[in-house]
C-alpha cells in the first residue's frame, strides 16, 4: 500500500513538472513576430526646435537689407546669402540664428554691414562666413546685452570684424583677418563691450595699411580675454597697433600674441596692454613691432 502512494506522488510531480515547462516555452518564446511595426524614436530637428528659413517669403527685406529679423525665434540659411547693401538686419530680441555652413557676401560698398543690430539682446550668430561688407561683418551699435557669436568667420570687411558694444557678450572660436585694412578710422579684429568673453579666437591680419589705431581685440572693464592668438595685425600702420587692449578689471591669459605692428609708422606697437586691476598672465608674447 505504502509503494502504491509513493507511486502515485511521483507521477502527480512528474506531471506538474511537465505542465511548468511547457508554461514556460510558450512565455518565453511567444511569437516573435511584432504585432505592428516599430513607431519612431527621433524626433526631427524641427520638433525639438522649431525653426525658421532666412528667405524672401519668411523674411523679406527692403531697399536697404537683402533680409529682416523682426520676430524672436530660431533662424536658418537655406543658402548664401549675396547683399547688393547690407546682409541681414536682426530688430528682435532672443534671437538665434544658425548659418548652415553658408555665406553672407557683401558687394563691398561702402558703409555695408553683414549683420546690423542696434540695441538688441541675447542674439546667437554661428556656423561660416561673412565677407567683404563695406563696413564691419557683425556689429550691434547700441548698448547690446549677451550676444554669442560662435565658430563664424568675418573676413575681408573694410571696417571690422566684430563689433559689439554694450555688455556681456561671447565671441568664441571664431576665425577674423583681412578686415579693416587699409582703413582711415579705428579697427579692430574684435572689439566687444564690459563684462564680455573673447575667447578661442583666431585673430590675424586686421588693419594692414591702415591710417589710425588698429586693435586685434579690444575688451571693455571687467572682461575675459582667454586661449586667442592673435598675429599680423597693424602692419604698415600709420598709427598705434595693439595685439590685445584690455580695459579696466580685465583678465588676459592664455593668449599667444606675434608679429602685430610689423613695419608699423605709429609712435607705439603693443602686444598686450591692460588697464588698472587687470590680470596679465602665462601668454605668449614675441616679434611684435619688429
């Protein structure tokens, strides 16, 4: 009888075994054909930022810029962009405007702006080149707040390079030469107001032949001027070169300053000058003024 209850324990387990694993084959095999196909997992670069399209239809001009900001938003070139005057106006605050890889050309006429602020605050200008305007590529001529221009190249302006009054500004990884040459009033590569940061820069040949003061980079009070170098500007200038000018409070460090003031007239060539309160340290300063 004993044997017999043994028995029949044994075969009610086995059966139970029996039952779990083919429970188990089925929830882990299933089907493996997906009820539907995958929905999408990126989003566009349109959904995660809205942004608009630089052109006739979406910003259309006047007699004196090719285009016209007057909204804030996200804006893109969709191609180069050829000015018979002036290239783009920006007239809205919170701006970000992102060129593609393309170009702002200028016919070179003079007093022509690539891109012509007046006033405005937080506006981002990235990605290539503006070139041969009659004046500066880039300039706010107001008291400007926190602009960023970042990776564009200003080159061969008869002004400028960059000019940004106000306060607060970034100029950051930026090539700027060939501007302002041979140029009667003051020039710069850059010139940015207090508080700013000018840094990263490559900043060379600005100013050549030019008859007044030539600045590689001017920096108001209390800016940070880091990591640029800064060459070939001022030379055969009839007037004062400076490499770096920093105002009152500022930081100059890290900078490589070489061969500004080359063959220059003026009574003076300064590699690196700083008003009071200002720190001046580990730069690379040589062969400036000859």
């Amino acid at each position: 009888m004993e044997r017999k209850k043994n028995r029949t324990k044994f075969v009610v387990s086995a059966l139970a075994l029996g039952v779990l694993v083919v429970f188990a084959f089925n929830a882990v095999g299933g089907n493996l054909e997906p009820a539907s196909p995958p929905g999408p997992t990126m989003k566009t670069l349109d959904e995660v930022e809205p942004r608009i399209p630089i052109g006739p239809d979406t910003t259309p001009g006047d007699i004196n810029y090719t285009y016209k900001i007057t909204k804030s938003g996200s804006y893109y070139l969709t191609g180069n962009c050829t000015a018979i005057l002036d290239g783009i106006l920006i007239d809205a605050n919170n701006v970000t405007i992102n060129l593609m890889g393309y170009e702002i050309i200028g016919s070179g006429l003079p007093v022509t702006f690539g891109i012509f602020m007046n006033g405005r605050s937080n506006v981002e200008i990235r990605n290539d080149t503006i070139r041969e305007f009659g004046s500066h590529g880039i300039i706010d001529y107001g008291l400007g707040k926190s602009h960023r221009i970042i990776d564009v190249r200003s080159v061969s302006n008869k002004g400028g390079g960059m000019r940004l009054m106000g306060n607060g500004h970034m100029v950051k990884n930026c090539t700027v030469s060939d501007n302002g040459n041979s140029a009667t009033d003051d020039t710069s590569g850059i010139s940015v107001g207090d508080n700013s940061m000018v840094t990263g820069n490559i900043v060379c040949n600005n100013g050549n032949l030019a008859t007044s003061h030539v600045r590689g980079i001017y920096a108001g009070t209390g800016s940070m001027v880091n990591g640029n170098t800064v060459y070939g500007n001022g030379t055969l200038c009839e007037d004062n070169v400076y490499g770096i000018q920093g105002w009152f409070g500022s930081k100059v460090t890290g900078n490589t300053v070489y061969d500004n003031g080359n063959q220059a007239t003026g009574e003076q060539v300064f590699a690196i000058t700083a008003s009071l309160s200002s720190t001046v340290k580990s730069n690379t300063v040589y062969k400036n003024g000859d």
